[in-house]
C-alpha cells in the first residue's frame, strides 16, 4: 500500500509538471505594421505557426496590397463568394457606419488611393478630382447578399484599412479562447485586446502615447498608462501617419463626407470597446467626427469608453475622457 501510495503522488507531480503553463511572447511584423502577443499556456498548445496561419488567412481576405486577396478580387469586380471573415467584418463596418452617422464608411477606398495612403503612389489631388472620385464613396452603394458582395457601380472600391488590424486581435483572441486560454495580451499595429492577468498577476498595462510630432516606438513619450479589464483599446491620431505637400500636413484620416483628411481639433481618439474591431473602427470615426459629436456620440454608446486629446485656440493640449475611463487610468 505505501508502494502504491508513493506512485500515485509520484504521478501526480509528473502530471503536474506536464500541465505547467508559462507566459510565451510572440513578434513579428506583420500588416505593414509591428505585432506583439503574449499568453499563458502550457507547452505547444499555441504554436507559432497557428498564429501566422491567422495572419496569412486574414491577409488573403482583406489586404488590398495584395493583389490574389478576396477584397482585391471584389475591388475589380471578379464576383465571387466571401468568406465567414469577410462577412464579420462588413457588418461590423456596416453597424459603426449607421452609429457614426456615415463617419467611418469602408467604400472610400478610391479616395483613400488618390490621397496616397492606399496601395497607390501619390496622386496629384485637387477638389474636382475628389469630387468626381466621391461619386463612389456611401455604404448604401453596395450590400452584401447571398455571400456575395454587390455594387452600384463597378468603380467603388472597399477598404477595410481602419478596422483590419482591430478585427486581427479579435480573430486571435477567438482562437486563444477556443484553446481555453484565461490570460493573454494580441497587439498588432496598437491596437490592442487583453484578457486575464499578466505574468504578475496583474491586470494588463497598456501606455497612451502622447501625441507628438515624430513620434515613434524609441522616442515615444506616455500621456496615461491604462489598466485593461478583459477589453480592448484603439489609439487613432493623426501626428504619425501623415505626410507634407506644399507646407500643409495631410492626415491619412479622410472624411468619408467630403473626400478630404479629416481637419478636426482632434489630435488623438483612443477608445476601449469589447472587441477590438469597434475599438478600432470607432477611434476612426472620432477622429474624422471631431470633439463635440464624438462626446454626443459616447453618451449614446453606454459600450464605449474614451480619452480624446484635442488642442484649444492657442494650441494647448486638453483632456476630455469619459467617467468610466478616467476609473481605468493607472495611478501609482
């Protein structure tokens, strides 16, 4: 019976060491941009190759750079059906459209490529060529039916740019819930999803970055630090992604409304939401909405919670974020 008794506790602790789980920390670039993850699991119940398996499936689907993607393959009128992803997120965009009041619209893909921030060179931009490029621009042109995708006219072309990298983070972390993983940080491009606790048993800390000429991932200077409660956060800003012609600075945020970077007091919308996708859509939207119909725009999402950064008449920044946020902000 000891005999017994001590192999039975032998075998526990060897099932034990077995059942051992770790943090594991996953980079790469991906999407034109830097992704980093980490979770707990135990050994090769994650393997990279799961995670680039994602990447690679979710690029073949929406990468407009891509010329064999499904979203290129629509954009040229090559009718065909649409995957389960592609579904997901069209009517996603389409419920952030009708939300924003048409602020965040996937059809303005030709403009988009006019302004230079699509998977076109620069192109030499003037009212009249908007104008006549706007004519493709309005979600209420096309519509998704019978698996397919169906426009009003040939030339709309879709970009899913402004949610892509959000609905990244929510695909990943639906596998890592389908592996029954309790603890893990998906960022790729910024936005983030977090779930659980970090390797300190500590809710995840994600950094706001202050809204600076030039900033980048060595110079970058923190506003807030911000805890993350089983949800996701969005920064969309336009101090990064921009480039000057002829002394004035274009955004790559275009209003959807007018065809032109988006020319708010907003220097930076970060939004957490459940899922990453409206994180990242609506953080869009904020930025092209500006200040006052953002805040609107929250009191009419209970949802949502938001930290926007905005500049007054003598270009000082300013803080406005809603009550739930300011809980979440990290004070030492």
């Amino acid at each position: 019976m000891k005999q017994l008794f001590t192999i039975l506790i032998i075998t526990f602790i060897l099932s034990s060491c077995a059942k051992k789980q770790e943090y594991i920390a996953y980079d790469g670039f991906i999407q034109g941009t830097t992704f980093h993850i980490v979770f707990q699991a135990s050994e090769n119940a994650v393997k990279q190759s799961d995670i680039d398996s994602i990447f690679a499936f979710i690029n073949s689907t929406f990468s407009t750079y891509d010329s064999t993607s499904m979203i290129s393959k629509i954009n040229r009128n090559e009718t065909q059906d649409v995957n389960q992803l592609f579904v997901n997120m069209f009517n996603k965009s389409f419920e952030v459209y009708k939300k924003s009041n048409g602020a965040f619209d996937i059809t303005v893909g030709q403009v988009v490529n006019a302004w230079g921030f699509g998977n076109t060179d620069t192109m030499k931009v003037d009212s009249s060529q908007i104008d006549s490029l706007m004519k493709f621009v309005g979600f209420e042109k096309v519509k998704l039916e019978n698996s397919k995708i169906l426009k009003s006219d040939k030339n709309i072309e879709l970009d899913f740019n402004a949610i892509a990298q959000g609905y990244t983070c929510d695909v990943i972390a639906d596998f890592f819930d389908s592996k029954n993983l309790e603890n893990y940080l998906i960022e790729v491009g910024g936005e983030i999803r977090g779930k659980g606790v970090n390797d300190k048993n500590e809710f995840w800390k994600i950094g706001i970055d202050k809204p600076t000429d030039n900033s980048t991932a060595e110079n970058r200077e923190l506003q807030e630090i911000v805890i993350l409660k089983n949800k996701s956060i969005a920064t969309s800003g336009n101090y990064r992604k921009f480039y000057e012609k002829d002394g004035m600075r274009i955004s790559h945020t275009i209003n959807p409304k007018t065809g032109f970077p988006a020319n708010q007091n907003l220097l930076s919308a970060s939004v957490i939401a459940n899922t990453c996708a409206e994180a990242d859509a609506y953080a869009t939207a904020f930025m092209v909405l500006g200040l006052e119909k953002s805040l609107e725009m929250l009191k009419q999402n209970a949802d949502l919670e938001a930290y926007l950064i905005h500049s007054d008449k003598n270009g000082k920044l300013v803080i406005t974020k809603t009550k739930g946020f300011e809980k979440l902000i990290f004070k030492e």
